[in-house]
C-alpha cells in the first residue's frame, strides 16, 4: 500500500492507516491544501471537479467537493467524466481551476487527486511545490456558516466535449463517413465506455463492437493501455470483422490502437500518425513538435519530412506543454498515447486523437496495418535498476555523462545520449532508488543491447565506487 505526495497531485491506495495510504483524512487535507492555494490568488473561487469509474471515486468525490465547500468555493460537479473533457470545463466555466479523481492507468485500488489550474492545465512545479507545504502546515482556514461555497451538478460536458471536436477543420467528419469504419472498443469499464461510442456515433460510425464499456470501475484487465493487457480485444479483432481497435485508459487521455488483424498499432505510433496528418493538413505549414525524450525518435523524422522542426521535453506533461507554447508546436504529446493538440486545449487528449487518426485514415483511403507500415520502424526498450539507498543516483548519472562526454547530450531530465539513429535516456526516480533506462533504435535487439550496455556501464561504476570506498 502506498501514498505518493507529489507537486501535480497525491494518488495512493485506498484504506489503511492516515498517511501511508489515500484514506479519507488524506484526501480532505490535500483537497484543503488545494483550495486554500485557489483562495490565496485571489480569484474566483470556483472549482470544477470530474472524475473515472473506480469504485472509490464516488466517496472520494464527495469529500473533495464537501472540502472545497467547506472553505467558501464553489463546485462544480460533472460526475462521471474524462480528464480530457475536465480540463475543457475549467475554461469554459472561466473556474479557477480543476481537480480530476482519478488514478489514471493505476489499478483499481488505486485513486488520485489531479490538479489544474484556471487555464484547465497542470498546475506547476512552484504552485505543485506551494500546496505540498500548504497541506503539511495544515495552515487551513475554512468559511463560517454564511459562506459556504455552492455545489452543482452539470450534466453534459462530454457531449460538449465533442461537439467543440466535431467543429476543428482537420476533424473531416464526411470522409470518416464515408468509410463506414467498423470499430471495437476498449474502454476498460470507465468513463470512456461513456465517451468514446458517442464520439463515434457523432462521427458517423454506425458498426461499434463495445467491449468493456460499462462504467462500473471494476477493470476486466490491467488498465495500462499496453499490447499485453489487450489481449480480448486483439482476438476479438483477428476474427476478421473490423478496421480498427480503439483502447483507452480509465480517465481517457491515453489512446492505443490495433490494427485490422488484431496486431497492435503501437502505442509510441498514436502520436506519429497524428501529427503527421496534422503536419500535412494543418493551415500552419512545417509546423513544429514536442514531446518527451523517452518517446519514439519516428515524430522527428515525421516532422522534418514535412519541414518542422522537432523538440524534446523533460518527461511530464506539464513539461511537454511549457515547449509546445515556448516553440509554437501545432501538436506534441507523449509515447505513451498522449495526443496533446493545441487548437483545442494543452491536455492529452484521447477523444481528439481518435478524431484525427480517422480523419488521417478516412482521407488516405488505406488501413492502419498500411498506416503504421509508411512510419520507420523503431523499437523501445524499457528497463530498470534497482539500488540501494545509499547509493548517490545523481553521481551515478554524472559518471555516465561524463564517459559518453563525446556523444551528443541531453541533461534537461536525467541523462540522454545521442548514437546516430539510436539513443538511450537515463532517469532516476522521484519517490524510489531506481535508475529507469530507456533505449531506442531501429531492432529490438539492437535496443537491449544498448540498454544492457548502459546497465551494465552503471553496475561497473558502482563496483568502482565501492572499491574505491
């Protein structure tokens, strides 16, 4: 069981003893922490809440709006929702920010506090920095009777969620029509069950297979939308029925495909394949891109193809967002499935992704096995070491910059190291003596091996280190 205080939010395992896990205390102090930051700024103090299927959202949900209640702000309350679709309401309620209840691709014990700020993003490292302290001082001062905060209910959100999608010019709703797509999904029994099969109603797709779309937050599955947890929806493709699987996680700002004989897309490809539509289609011609340095180098090569420039962020996606804005990126996101797609808001955004991928393929005339065969092919190997407590990561990643000192070098998160078409990316954990290692290039083979290079690199530093000692 565990509880993780960090500067985007607190997530934990519910029940427990206070403290070690996410139980109700928790919530409402981090939940106050949260409201008196609001207060602090002086705004208007409204607050929109939202959140996935998970069995404890409805408790967690109440205490949370029952809080900011208690300390004069107003709430509210679209219920059953996407992260996504809370982030759009934060703007369009003109709130002073937001907060999704949800634990994202976490299993079901899991549950989680996500915080925005009024332009319906991330709040920052500063202000994620200034509520950590705000709940540990326990400096709150809530509102005396004449001056609770009002509740509200709003029904609707997703619905208008997709209707600002439907209106985007690259969103070419006659062509996806017109291909009479046949789709499954997998929406993991949560609030994508809800929103993806009106999305594609609304687009015109008439032949939907619905495979766990009940939101009942009992996950039939591991939730993280990866190859090997979809397995059900693979087979259920292969039979030879449909164009396209259509995978989400619980709170819906991950999309993964699969393709029409049940193989995956690849979830590093979601983004590829929009923003090379984006790149093509968009008004603004050779556009730029970002997205972390642990994602798949094939968004650069897509991006220089169509004469943008590409850029690397520190991992997060309020890092990712920060360069979109400082280098007017048309669209970014991250390896993970997370289309961030500026014309609509700064969040990973699912539902918008599926929009454009199927205007992408709609308008190519062509399958998303012929899609993902057009990209390079690039493979991920993703790994970890695992060290003890009295172990300085930080003099370990030095160590290693300074052996591939007359490689290519990137230090804005952890270590990442240039091999010509190849890379491999260091970072150590926040809450845990981990070193994690990513590496890419253009075999699976060819991947692990540079990965159990670097591994192997760092454990020959240590041992240095320790005879040294």
């Amino acid at each position: 069981m565990a509880l993780i205080k960090s500067i985007s939010g607190i997530r934990g395992t519910i029940g427990g003893k206070t403290s070690d896990n996410l139980t109700p205390l928790d919530v409402v102090k981090f939940a106050a922490a949260y409201g008196c930051w609001i207060k602090k700024k002086g705004v208007t103090a409204k607050i929109v809440i939202g959140r996935d299927a998970r069995p404890s959202g409805e408790m967690v949900n109440s205490l949370v709006c029952s809080t900011l209640q208690g300390l004069g702000i107003d709430v509210i309350d679209l219920g059953l929702s996407t992260t996504p679709t809370v982030e759009l309401a934060v703007t369009e309620e003109k709130a002073a920010g937001g907060i999704i209840i949800t634990a994202s691709h976490n299993p079901v014990q899991w549950n989680a506090l996500k915080l925005l700020n009024e332009k319906g993003e991330f709040i920052s490292g500063v202000d994620g920095e200034e509520v950590l302290r705000i709940a540990e001082d326990e400096t709150f001062e809530f509102a005396p009777v004449t001056k609770l905060g009002k509740y509200e209910k709003r029904e609707g959100y997703i619905q208008k969620h997709i209707d600002m999608i439907l209106k985007l010019p690259l969103v070419d709703v006659e062509a996806i029509k017109a291909r009479d797509f046949k789709i499954a999904v997998d929406a993991v029994n949560s609030t994508g069950g809800i929103a993806v099969p009106m999305l594609l109603k609304a687009l015109g797709v008439t032949t939907i297979k619905e495979l766990y779309c009940e939101p009942t937050g009992h996950f039939p599955h591991n939730p993280e939308p990866l190859p090997e947890h979809l397995t059900d929806i693979s087979r259920e493709i292969s039979k030879g029925k449909y164009d396209l699987g259509i995978v989400v996680d619980p709170d819906v700002d991950r999309l993964a495909l699969v393709c029409e004989d049940g193989s995956p897309f690849g979830e590093e490809y979601t983004l590829v394949a929009v923003a090379d539509y984006v790149l093509k289609k968009g008004e603004k011609k050779n556009g730029n891109t970002v997205s972390n340095l642990s994602s798949t180098r094939a968004l650069s090569d897509v991006t220089e193809e169509a004469g943008g420039q590409y850029f690397a962020s520190a991992v997060g996606e309020v890092n990712v967002v920060t360069m979109m804005k400082e280098k007017e990126a048309v669209i970014g996101g991250e390896g993970n499935g997370g289309v961030i797609y500026p014309d609509l808001h700064y969040g990973r955004d699912a539902l918008v992704g599926i929009a454009l991928f199927l205007s992408h393929l709609a308008q190519l005339q062509t399958t998303a096995l012929r899609l993902r065969k057009k990209y390079p092919n690039y493979f991920i190997s993703k790994n970890k070491i695992e060290l003890t407590r009295d172990i300085n990561v930080d003099k370990i990643l030095d160590a290693i910059r300074r052996k591939y000192k007359k490689q290519p070098i990137n230090t804005i998160d952890g270590v990442r190291i240039e091999f010509d078409k190849e890379w491999v990316h260091l970072r150590k954990s926040n809450t845990e003596p981990i070193i994690r290692i990513y590496a890419e290039a253009d075999s699976e083979t060819t991947a692990e091996n540079l990965a159990k290079k670097i591994m192997s690199d760092i454990k020959e530093i240590i041992a240095e280190k320790m005879l040294a000692g």
